[in-house]
DNA sequence: CTACTTGCAAAGCCTTTGCAAACTA
DNA sequence: TAGTTTGCAAAGGCTTTGCAAGTAG
C-alpha cells in the first residue's frame, strides 16, 4: 500500500507566483493568501471551501476573486481540476493529471498517481483506437480501506 | 483498430421498459418514445437532445418529463451517465461502466470498452490502494484518427 | 376510480460576467 | 497615474422540484 507523498507546498506555492507574474498579474494579498492555500491544498477543496478558509484570513474576499484566480492557474496548468457531477474540486499540489478514488462512504478523495497502467493506457489507446490523449478524467468510486472494515461487519 | 458494436436497440428497448414495469411504472407514449431513442442513443446524447428527437414525436412532451424518466433509469443501472463538465450525456445502448474517448476537436464521443487495462484497473487498485471500485467514469479527451490527419497538415 | 405521470414554471446549484470602486506597480 | 483587480449582484446553463391537470391500469 502507498504513502501519499505530497509536493513541496512552499515550491508549488513559489512556481505559481512565478506563472503569475510572468503573465504581468498584480500579485495582491488576496492572491497571495490563495496561492498558499492553493499550493497546500490538502483533501481536495472545491472552490466553495477555499473561499471559506481564505474568508478566515480576509473576511472581506470574494467567491468571485477565488474562482478569478483558479481561472489563471488553470490556464497555466498550476492548478488540476477534478470534474465531479457539476463540482469542481482543485489540486494544485500535484497539478498534472492524475486518477482519483472516492469513498461513496466517507467522502475521502485518494490520489491514484501510483497505479502502474496509468503509465501504459494512453499508449494502450492510441494502439487500439489510433486516438492520441491530450488530457484525462479518471475517477473511480468505491470504498476506501477503512470504510470497508466498517461495512464489512 | 476496433468497430463499434453495438447492442441491439431493440433487445435494450425490452429489458428496460421490463425494468419499469417491475417497479410498477405507467408505460405512457411519450416514455415508449423515449425508451426506443435511449435504446438507441447513438453518439452520447445529451437530455436537451433526447428532448428535441422526442419533440419531433410528440411535439407536446417537456424536458422535465426527458430528465424524470432517464432519473428512474438510473436507479435499475439501464442507462449510463457521462459527467461532462457540468453536463451530462447518456448511453442507454451500452449501460455498463467503460471508458470514453472525446475528440477535442469534432466532439465525437467513442466508446473505450475494448482496452485491455479496463479489465485490470479495479484490481490493480485494489491491490495498491486497498480500495474496492463500485463505479467509475474514464474520459479521455483528445485527437480522433480523422482529426489527427487535419492537424497534421 | 386511484395513483402515477405530465407540463409548466420556478427554484437550485455552481460558475461566470458586468461594472464601478479600490488598489498595485 | 494607468490599468488591473476587487466585491457585489445579476445572469447563465443544466437539472430538479412543486403543483394542478391529465391519464394508465
């Protein structure tokens, strides 16, 4: 079983300043305040939830200057966004495509960035359908470990 | 490379409209209708498009009739659901889980199911993760043969 | 005849947008 | 100072829901 290593979140943090500024962004207090936040991102936060840890920091920020920001990391490909019937969730620790597992039960999001045919199926389709992968969505529901124990009584 | 096969329509036609009847369902026209166009679904509708196929039947119908029926559908797994950014398309004709591969450039919607990994992947998860697949949604977005060819120049 | 289904319109949810005021560089 | 960013509120797209009228069994 794997150890989920995480990203650097202060180097993660400092790339996408530097994307920011690159582009010619104003770097504000907000964006700052969000970038690290961003950079962290532990669970998999949808917008909604990084508006309201960033509200406990800047009680006056805006829904609309989250999603504004994730706007331009997303355009730079410092931010993956997860798809997931209507919402969207953000990893900006590990911004580059990866599967997902959801626990139907708890609700807990794993990173499925270990899994061996994630290196082989993009090959495998274009082998098979001649078609050439540019980006993916791979989500799997099921049940996590220790939800498991519990169901299995 | 593979050919699409299809199930036959008429063959899903029955096993769902059996499904509603068990559950004790009124068998209306405008269901009838919409039941043979799911059956059929070529090419991943959406609810909008099922709605404006069916409206050339029966011009009265309403989408909220369109979304209550492919609703029921769900329940007794006779339709399949594809998360598409906010919005979803469904496949009636092949109702099992299995990966999907979009054209980013003609939108075209090819059905994944003969990949060899899609017949590992759950285990493989299990094995590495601990964590037991129920359901899965697999989008790959990317370039069709025939799209390949024009980008080439 | 009874209970389910329908169409309509309104509401819901998440996300995006328009705009004047505020702020960075 | 000039041009970007902000918060607010409204709009947008898709889906769901409430309800009285209509219909299947």
């Amino acid at each position: 079983m794997i150890i989920n290593n995480k990203t650097d979140p202060e180097l993660r943090y400092q790339k996408m300043l530097a994307k920011l500024r690159e582009r010619g962004c104003r770097i504000t207090s907000h964006r700052i305040g969000l970038l690290h936040l961003i950079a962290e991102s532990e669970g998999h936060p949808s917008a909604a939830q990084l508006y309201e840890r960033l509200r406990l920091q800047f009680p006056t920020v805006s829904l609309a200057t989250v999603y504004k920001t994730i706007a331009l990391l997303k355009q730079d490909n410092e931010i993956l966004e997860i798809d997931l019937h209507g919402q969207s969730r953000y990893d900006g620790n590990k911004p580059f495509q990866h599967p997902h597992l959801i626990c139907t039960r708890c609700g807990q999001i794993i990173d499925g960035d270990a899994l061996p045919s994630m290196l082989t199926i993009n090959q495998q389709i274009e082998d098979v359908y001649g078609f050439k992968v540019q980006q993916q969505q791979q989500v799997f529901y099921g049940l996590c470990p220790k939800c498991q124990q519990v169901t299995d009584v």
